[in-house]
C-alpha cells in the first residue's frame, strides 16, 4: 500500500474497527527504504489512534526526492516506534 493511497477518495481510518477502509487493512507495513514524510505523518495519526504499524529495518530511512526533508521523515518515524502498537522488525 503506498502512502499516495492512504490520502486517496474514500480511504480512512476507522477508529472503531481500527482498520484501514475501505478495504479493511488491520495493520500497515513499511517495507521500502524511502518514504514521503507527508504519508509518515498520515500513519503516525492512524498509529495514534490505534493502527498497529509494523517497520522493518531499514524502511523509512529517507524521503523518495532530494527535498530536504530527511531530518523530519526521521522524526515522525521516531515517535512512531514509542507507541506500544508499533513494531521494528529486524531482519536476519
């Protein structure tokens, strides 16, 4: 699921299911090594709410253009992994 189609018509947080509708997702997975710092936001307020996030390593490491926003990609992925529904996965 790309960030772009998290802020898609008709895609939202369901804050009584906790999924992501309309499809249902129960949980997200950031796998890429890039991530746009607006749709890291995004997953932090649904994480907020009570979406379980998982990070594998590696994920989210910088943004997807030379835009200056790095520091600030690595700041919401930080306040992401203090939530107790959000996971850092390692990979062996």
């Amino acid at each position: 699921l790309s960030p772009d189609l998290l802020k898609a018509d008709g895609v939202y947080f369901d804050e009584t299911t906790k999924t992501i509708e309309p499809a249902g997702y129960k949980a997200l997975v950031i796998y890429q090594n890039w991530l746009d710092p607006d749709g890291a936001q995004l997953i932090l307020d649904w994480a907020q709410k009570g979406l379980p996030v998982f990070i594998m390593e590696g994920a989210a490491e910088r943004t997807p253009f030379n835009d200056g926003r790095d520091a600030e990609l690595a700041e919401t992925i930080a306040a992401l992994e203090e939530l107790d529904n959000v996971r850092y996965v390692e990979i062996y």
